[in-house]
C-alpha cells in the first residue's frame, strides 16, 4: 500500500492533490487542521493536512500471476465491491469536509472572534495600547519561551508578560545625586510642558531635599513664557535670568556659583526645522556637562516622536522625559520609544499640579499601564 501525506489550504484542494497523484480510488485515513508556521500563523486560516493511500499496482500484478484461473474469476469482482465500498465512503468524507468549508469560508472569524487563543488576546492587547506589532511579536516571543501559553497559565502568563516589559524598560535614571554643581537642560517641541515640568523638579529638589535652585530661561519666542518661569520663580523663591544669545548662557551660569542645580528652560523646537535645532546645538556648546532630558508628551503618535527624536540626533547623550501620561491612554509609545532610542527613562508627570505631579519614571506601572487585566 502507498501512503501519502498532504497540506493545503482548504480540503478540496487537498482532495484535488490526492486525485492528481493517487487516482480517484484513493482512501482518506485521516485528516485534521494544523496551524500555519511561525508567528504569523496564530492569525492566519489554519491549514488542512489529509493522509491519503492505495494499493500499490505493481504488487498486484505480481500477486495475479501465482493464482489460479478460479481464483481470478473470483477476485476481480471482490475487489470490485470493495473499490466501491472506499469510493462511497471517500465521497461521503469529501462531502463533510466541504460543508466544512462551506461553513467557515461564510465566517471566517467565527472562531478566532468567539474563543481567540491566550496569544491573540496578549497581541490585540499590546495592540490597543499603541505597542509596535515588531514589539508585541518580540514580547510573546520571549514570554513563550518561558511559559506555556494556555488557559490553565493565564496568570502567569501576564505576569511573564509583564516582566519582559520591565526588562525591555530598563532602570530608570533620574537626576544624578552628586556633591558638584548640577546643570539640567530641558529639550524638546511645542506644547509639551516643559516649563511645568521644569518648575515641578525644582520644587521636589527644593522643598522636598532642599536644594538651592537658580532658574535660565532661552525661551524668549513664546508669548508669557518668561513671566510664566517668573510666576514660579517668586511663589518657589527661585531667581529666573533670561538670556536672548546662546553665548549669555556662560555669564548666567557664573551668576549661580552659589546654586546647587541650575535648571535651564529652552524654547519648543520645530523638529522639523533645522535652523530651530542649530540654536539648541549652539547653546550646548556653551554649557559644561549638563545633564538633558528630552520632554515628549505622551499624547503624541508614534511616527511624530520617531521624527521627534531623529530631529534630536545631534545630542550625544540624554534621557527621556515623558509628559501629559495623565492624558493618554497611549502608554506603549513610552515602552516603544525606550526601545527604538535606547535611551534611559527619568521622569513622568501625571497632571498639572506643581510639585506633586512629577515622579521618577516606574517600569512596573508602566507594565501594569499597557498590560492591566484581560476580561474574563
């Protein structure tokens, strides 16, 4: 007997396959779905697999030949009853399968949409939490290396999740705790809160460690801008020095020997100007190893922090300052940006109160942010 196995993408292919090579008097011995390969295929209309044999023709010619005239007057017909019997049951299997079909080509997402796999409820997830799908893919990757993925692991199947996640976040790295004088320079668009989130920092460094603090502000171009680090100068009693010349800033921090921190306010950038982003590039020239965050609101798409911080490439080195968290649902944008820059987390504001809507950034709230719980 010849066996033979087949994969197709529906089981009338599969029938026409076995029909090709073995001849309509083939016999179906099993068939099944199975999924397609890689990662790709959880989402994917499975496969058909059908195994499929007949009676070698060689053997039987030899077999004919070694009996007798009576015998072959006899055997010819019962094998012909069997043929038929296989025939009628091969059409009967065929006609399963193709209501099968039927069914299923008229609703393809019946099974996926009612009953989806542990797997594709993390992926939607991760999706609707704006994460990159080349991200989701590594995530569930890694995590299924570590755990089963099924029902019965559901629990530590998120909690698995979760920990990837973290691991991809990294440690955060705040303001560095050091004896000399710290210089902290704030970057980044329009309308991100950089001011606020300035004055915010300076009010935990000088309330809550009780840090002396010295104000400079570049941002000449926006309307209030100065009067706004002025208004938070006098209710923190922080001084505010405004320079309109990228070399003024060299003056302005000799006027704050006696500061601990000096935390230097600049305008909103066009990413998209180059010109804009010389006169941050000329002021850095100008000042000696400050630390930078670049602010990024955490309301803006994916594609736009990309250009956001393609547009900051000249910077050798700073960490990212998420804001506005309390105004988006988009926390994947954080884990996406981490990754693509490779850059550090510091620091996140989740609201407008000034000082107590700041907070050093928590990859477990995060993590627990993106992933939450799944409905039941």
């Amino acid at each position: 007997m010849k066996v033979k196995r087949y994969i197709a993408s529906n089981a009338q292919e599969a029938m026409l396959k076995v029909k090709t090579e073995l001849g309509v008097n083939a016999v179906i011995l099993h068939s099944r779905k199975i999924k397609r390969p890689g990662i790709s295929g959880f989402f994917k209309k499975p496969l058909i697999e059908m195994v499929a044999a007949i009676e070698d023709d060689q053997k039987k010619k030899i077999e004919y030949k070694n009996i007798s005239n009576e015998e072959k007057s006899i055997k010819p017909k019962e094998e012909s009853k069997k043929m038929e019997q296989l025939q009628k049951q091969v059409g009967n299997i065929e006609d399963l399968l193709n209501n099968f079909i039927d069914k299923v080509e008229k609703n393809p997402q019946r099974d996926t949409a009612k009953n989806p796999t542990v797997s594709e409820k993390y992926y939607n997830l991760l999706l609707e939490k704006n994460v990159e799908k080349n991200i989701i893919e590594k995530i569930l990757n890694i995590s299924k290396k570590r755990i089963s993925f099924s029902e019965d692991h559901e629990d530590a199947i998120c909690k698995t999740i979760k920990m990837v996640m973290k691991e991809y976040l990294g440690e955060p790295e705040p303001m560095k705790e050091e004896a000399h004088q710290k210089i902290i320079l704030f970057v980044g668009p329009t309308g991100v809160g950089k001011t606020t989130t300035l004055a915010k920092l300076a009010a935990k460094l000088s309330i809550g460690q009780n840090k002396s603090i010295g104000f400079i502000t570049s941002d000449t171009y926006r309307i209030a801008a100065v009067e706004q680090l002025r208004t938070y100068g006098e209710i923190l009693g922080i001084p505010v020095k405004v320079i309109y010349e990228s070399q003024e800033i060299e003056e302005a921090i000799k006027d704050y020997a006696d500061k601990d921190v000096i935390l230097i306010d600049t305008a909103g950038r066009n990413h998209k100007s180059s010109t804009q982003l010389e006169e941050i590039k000329e002021l850095i020239q100008y000042i000696k190893n400050p630390e930078i965050f670049l602010v990024i609101s955490a309301t803006t798409g994916y594609k736009d922090i990309i250009n956001i911080v393609n547009g900051y490439e000249f910077l050798d080195d700073y960490r990212l300052l998420f804001t506005k968290l309390d105004e988006s649902d988009g926390f994947g944008n954080i884990l996406n940006t981490k990754i693509f820059t490779g850059k550090n987390l510091s620091y996140v504001t989740v609201g407008q109160s000034v000082p107590d809507d700041i907070e050093i950034a928590d990859p477990e709230k995060i993590a627990n942010a993106i992933v939450g719980k799944l409905d039941e």
